[in-house]
C-alpha cells in the first residue's frame, strides 16, 4: 500500500522504496521468491508471479523488471546495513536517524514493498522481526497522518500479504499467527482518541504512550485531516470493531462538507474545532493532495456511492477552476481566481486518480505535459511556474507521477507508458543513487 502526502516535506527513505515499487509496477508484474543473506538478493527464486498481466511481457517490460528490482534491492538493503533498527537512513553519509520514535519505520513502510519485488525470504525474516521487538509504548509526538499512512498502512499491509498467499507461511521462518495485526489494532487505538473533536476532523500530532498534549494546535491541514478512510476501514474490517471506520469517514465528510459554496472548493488548513479555513488556498497539492485521493481510493475499495459522488464533484470543480492547459495550478477556494500558476509536484497522483475513475481524456491531458517538466529536468521539481517556465525546490523523490504512469498503462496497455516509466528509473538510478541508497536532489534542475 503506498499512500500520498499531505504536506510538502520531503518523503524521506521510506517513501523512496514506495517511489520504486510504483516503478517495479510500471513493469507490470509481481515475482515469489528471495536471496539469501540478511538482505535482499539478487535471485528471484522459483515459481511464478502472484500476479502477473495475462498478456506477453511488452520487451521493455522485460528490460526494466530486472534493473527496477535491482534498484529496490540497494535501497534495501543500504537501510539495512546502515541504519537498522533506526527509522530513516541518511543516503549521502550512510548514517541512521530516529524520526518516528525508533522502530524502524522504514522497515515497516517497506514490508510489502518485499512482497511484491519478490523478496518473500527477507519479508518473512522481518516480519518476524517487527512482531517480536516493535512495540508503540514510546513516550514520543507523531504525525497522526505520517503514521496512519506509513506505520498503520505498512502492518495491515504486511498482514494482508500472509493473509492472501502473496508470501507463503513458512513456520521454520516465521509462523505467522496474527502479531502484525495486533500491533495494527494496539496503533490504531492510540491514534483514535485524536478524532475526538467537534467536527470530527482528527488533531495533527500525537503522543504515542501519553495522548493527546493539551497544547496541540487546532489546525490541521486538509490532506492530515482526511486521509485515514482506506487505513481505519480496514482495520475496522479485520476487527469486527467499526469504530476506525466511523471516526475516519466522520472527518473525511466533515471536511467535504465544510467546502466552499460559490467554488466546490476545499481551502489547505482548517480549524478542527470550528470547522472554519485558515487558509483559503486550494489545489490538489501539497496540504491537500490526499484528502481527495481517498474519495475514489475508498470508494474502489469499498463500493461506498457517497465517496463516488464526493470524487466525481471534485474533479467537476477542479476541472472548473484549477486545472489549466492540463497542469494544477493554485486558486482561492471562495473565487476560483488564481493564487499561483505553479504545478506543484504533489498534484501529480490527480491523473492516476482520473483514471480510477474512468476519466481517460483529463488523465492523458495531464500526464504528458507532467512527464514533459520531468524530462526537460531530468527530474520533477516540486514547483514548476506555467508563467516563467522555471522550477522551484528540489527532487524528493515523490512517487506521484510514478503511480499516474502506472494508472495510465494498467488502463490503456499504451507502451508509451512503459516508455515514461523506463525515463523516470533511467533518471532516478543515474541522478540519484550513491553508496548508501538514493538521495533527494535539492536543485530539481541540477545534479546536486
């Protein structure tokens, strides 16, 4: 499961591996087997794919497989070696770092990333892992999104890979017996209590041993607010115990509700208690960017008509006010007047999402003059302005586009798309890769 972000931050290590899975999907298949050794290796394994596309392996499908899977193999395994059990690993210098509170949070983000590269082995050897020493008892602040979307994410995720058959059971190895979905059940409900607010929409941090601080801030931004439904629901599905669900689609209807009357639109920062914007700027960017991206997710998921309804109106006035000749750009929630002409790297998940929901013409519209920035720079800025034509900010390795290119190929099996997906590796493994993993690039339109 990989999920957007909700903030402009950079993605960090974890969201690295998650950028190359999408690139290892591009490739349309799904391999079993592992290597040896304590981290991944270089062997498929026997058997077949625990999916694969029916159709003959296009011949770039077959080029890239290969070197895609390579690339997640040294991320990998660089974590591993330099630093595990930390959360994050610092590309450039090899060293570890402590983000989330110490359990490996990148271990946990990546677990289905294993799964689905084929490194079945490995995944085995650390879920046991995770089972047997990651523990949420710890007196530290996170972000309620960050962790629902990557901790959360990552154990159900991992769960569902045994559940099923994608990673056989194998006792000698791990026998599995349920550990990584009560450590989602014992997570869950720490984060629950943040829900408790007058609109439902959720607090922004929280403290993992000891709840909520009385301090915390009352505003939130769109995408941390109401980006829990896929995540919650499943945890509600797997427990029987239907409160995730409700607290999850509580704020998420809360937020759509809270929408501008004149525009359709939704503003980036929100009150939780009152239910009024602090910010009046909208996009399908940075702040607010997964918010929407849950509707259809959700709704694919689930079948839910009202998250159907709620997409379909919002890309209605998205289509109305903020897209322009195919890129997103920035307006004013409560006009629809432009606030920035800036495509913003984030909005770069909307065409996938068209896809989703069988918005075939607006996807390729935006999909090519996207890949277009991506190519005249050698990687995606966070910020590119229509009006001056320049880049903003650095490379950070977000998987949005990645995912839309996938989107595209799954529904039209166009090999342009593989084409597009071969550029972004090429680029990713020769503008990014050093000894310890892949690095973000702080100049999007240089090699630094």
């Amino acid at each position: 499961m990989c999920s957007g972000g909700g903030g402009k931050k950079g993605p960090g290590p974890a969201a690295c591996i998650c950028l190359l899975v999408a690139l290892l999907l591009v490739t349309a298949v799904c391999v079993r087997g592992g290597g040896p050794g304590g981290g991944v290796g270089e062997d498929e394994g026997e058997g077949g794919g625990a999916w694969r596309s029916t159709d003959a392996l296009h011949p770039i499908e077959a080029e890239m497989r290969p070197y895609v899977r390579e690339m997640i193999g040294h991320a990998f395994n660089s974590y591993i070696k330099y630093a595990f059990p930390k959360d994050e690993l610092r590309p450039v210098s090899g060293a570890g770092k402590n983000t989330m509170g110490g359990y490996g949070w990148t271990l946990i983000d990546a677990l289905d990333t294993l799964a689905v590269a084929g490194f079945h082995t490995e995944f085995r050897r650390y879920a046991r892992w995770v089972e047997e020493n990651v523990s949420f008892d710890i007196d530290v602040s996170v972000s309620v999104f960050e962790t629902t979307i990557r901790a959360l994410d990552g154990l159900l995720a991992a769960h569902f890979m045994y559940e099923e058959g994608v990673v056989e059971i194998v006792a000698s190895e791990h026998n599995y017996t349920g550990g990584l979905m009560r450590l989602a059940v014992d997570l869950g409900n720490r984060l629950l209590p943040c829900f408790n607010t007058s609109t439902g929409i959720p607090y922004g941090a929280v403290n993992l041993r000891h709840g909520l601080d009385p301090t915390e801030t009352t505003t939130t931004s769109t995408a941390d607010g109401g980006t829990f439904l896929v995540e919650m629901t499943a945890l509600s599905g797997l427990t029987g115990d239907d409160r995730y669900e409700r607290a999850a689609r509580r704020a998420s209807e809360a937020l759509f509700a809270a929408r501008s009357p004149q525009t359709g639109l939704m503003g980036n920062h929100i009150d939780i208690m009152t239910g009024r914007w602090v910010s009046f700027e909208s996009s399908v960017g940075g702040w607010i960017d997964s918010a929407i991206e849950y509707f259809i997710k959700f709704h694919v998921m689930s079948g839910d008509i009202g998250d159907w309804e709620r997409f379909e109106r919002t890309v209605r006035d998205v289509n109305r006010y903020v897209r322009k000749c195919g890129m997103l750009t920035t307006v004013d929630m409560r006009s629809g007047r432009p606030f920035s002409s800036a495509h913003q790297s984030l909005a770069s998940f909307f065409p996938g999402n068209l896809i989703l929901g069988g918005h075939l013409a607006e996807a390729t519209e935006s999909s090519w003059p996207i890949h277009s920035i991506f190519k005249h720079f050698g990687a995606l800025p966070e910020e590119f302005s229509l009006g001056s034509g320049g880049p903003h900010g650095g490379y950070p390795q977000r998987p949005e586009h990645v995912e839309s290119v996938y989107m595209l190929y799954r529904a039209t099996h166009d090999p342009a798309y593989l084409v597009m997906g071969k550029e972004l590796a090429l680029a990713i493994n020769l503008r990014m890769r050093t000894p310890y993993g892949f690095a973000t690039l702080r100049n999007g339109s240089s090699a630094r």
